[in-house]
C-alpha cells in the first residue's frame, strides 16, 4: 500500500540523479509543489516527460535539472513562450537541453502503452510532416489490413507524479474534473508519488472520478494548494495572473533566479 509521508521525504527517497521523472496533470492538478521540491533537492541531469510542459517545467529546465525533454508542445497557457525553455534550446542556458518532441496524441499512446506493459503504442498520425525523421517514431503495417501506422516507443518513467484532491488513510487516490493522462502515468511508472489537497477517511463516489488503488502508488502526500498557480477543481481557481506575470520574470535570467531562490529554496514548504 501506498505509504503517507511528506513532500519532501517522498522526493528524498523516491527521485534519483538521472532518473526519468513525468509529472503530468492536463489544464489542472498540475503537480507545482512537487516540482519545487525537486528544484529545492538540486536534482539533476532529469529526462523530464510531460504532455504539455509549462511554467513548473519552465521553472526545473531554468534550475539546470533537466537533461531532456520528452514532451507534445510547450508553452505558457494563454500567454506565450516559455522563456527559460527558449533559452536552454537556444544558448544552452544553463546547460544544454536535448528534444524529442511528440504529438499529444503520440504521448498518449505511449503512456496507454507503458501503462499495458507493451513495448510500443499504435496510432494513425505523424504524416504528412517531418516530425518523424525528428522524434523516435516508426512506420509499422497493419498485419491484417496492410495499413501504414506510427508506432512510438512506449514511456516507462522511472518516477510518475500527479497531484489530486483527496486520498483515504489507506493510500487509494480520487481524482475529478478534467483529466489527462495521470491514471497512465502512475501505472507506467516504476515509482510513483501523489501529492493531494486533502487526506480523507473515506473517498466519496463521485461521477467520472479517476480512482487509483494504494497498491500502484509508492507515496502520498498531503499537500495543500499543491496544483497552485494551476487549479484544483472543487477546491480553488486558477492564477491567471501569475501566468502573465511569468512572462515578465522568466525572460530575465536574474530576474527569474531572484524569483526562484524567494518563492522556491527560500520558501517554507506546507
């Protein structure tokens, strides 16, 4: 079963130097506390693995924790360019950054697959451009039909971590709203961590509702406002104004140095 500890215990014992880390969360449930934990812990040469990389994996690439980046488009929601991303594609600030770059669909096939136990995903995509000849992905036919499908490499990350709203003493995990891809990653992961806004002694059916058994998860977390600038839906709203105002600190090496060391390694974590 799941084991209940702290933020950072989980990181200290579960996250390595050089490990394959996917923090995952579509639109919301997005896992900020738990990126800064590991910006806090000076992790280092990380493969980062993320659907829609944005400002927390702005924040980890700008902290020199990253190695890689396996990713489907990255950008600032609603706003822009993710500036510290830019700058270690462009100048390899402060080290140099290595690509592979997918659909979203092509993520989400090789998540389904990672989290089956199969070595590649199938789908009908990566044609008519030249993505294919950039990323890992391969040309297969169908055995019964001949047709031409993409094949990508299944995700196996070392390390899955998600943020949701509730889990019971137990370590079983619900998660509502809108969703992506965090079920796969848990399952595809050979270790996992749950960071949620609340422990529970009961976890209440709730329509559509995501539930993770404490048997596929190594740790959970209780960590308030842990999707924070991002929302948690039935228990706060997104910071829209924070997202705007990255764009201003992140263009600025110092600017966004000064802004991590305050609201980061300074911090006091909940």
């Amino acid at each position: 079963m799941a084991e209940t500890v702290t933020l950072a215990e989980a990181v200290r014992e579960l996250v390595h130097d050089g490990d394959t880390v996917a923090l995952e969360g579509f639109t919301h449930l997005i896992p900020n506390a738990a990126g800064h934990e590991l910006i806090r812990q000076g992790l280092r040469d990380l493969t980062l693995v993320r659907m829609t990389p944005d400002v927390i994996y702005d924040q980890l690439i700008g902290m020199g924790a990253a190695r890689k980046l396996v990713f489907s488009w990255g950008g600032n929601p609603g706003v822009g360019s993710l500036h510290r991303f830019r700058d270690a594609v462009e100048h390899s600030w402060p080290s140099p950054l290595e690509l592979e770059e997918h659909s979203h669909a092509g993520m989400a096939a090789a998540y389904a697959a990672g989290a089956a136990n199969l070595p590649f995903g199938v789908l009908r995509g990566y044609d008519r451009n030249d993505l294919v000849s950039r990323t890992r992905v391969a040309k297969i036919a169908c055995p019964f039909t001949g047709e031409e499908l993409a094949a990508v490499p299944a995700l196996r990350p070392d390390v899955g971590i998600i943020h949701a709203q509730q889990a019971d003493r137990e370590g079983n995990v619900q998660l509502w709203g809108i969703t992506g891809v965090q079920k796969e990653t848990v399952f595809a992961s050979a270790r996992s961590i749950v960071t949620v806004e609340e422990i529970v002694d009961k976890l209440e059916p709730r329509p559509g509702a995501v539930v993770l058994p404490g048997w596929v998860i190594d740790a959970v977390a209780e960590v308030p406002g842990g999707a924070r600038p991002a929302y948690a839906h039935g228990y706060y709203r997104r910071d829209n104004e924070f997202y705007t105002a990255w764009d201003v600190i992140s263009r600025d090496r110092d600017t966004f140095t000064s802004w991590i060391q305050e609201h980061v390694l300074e911090a006091v974590p909940t």
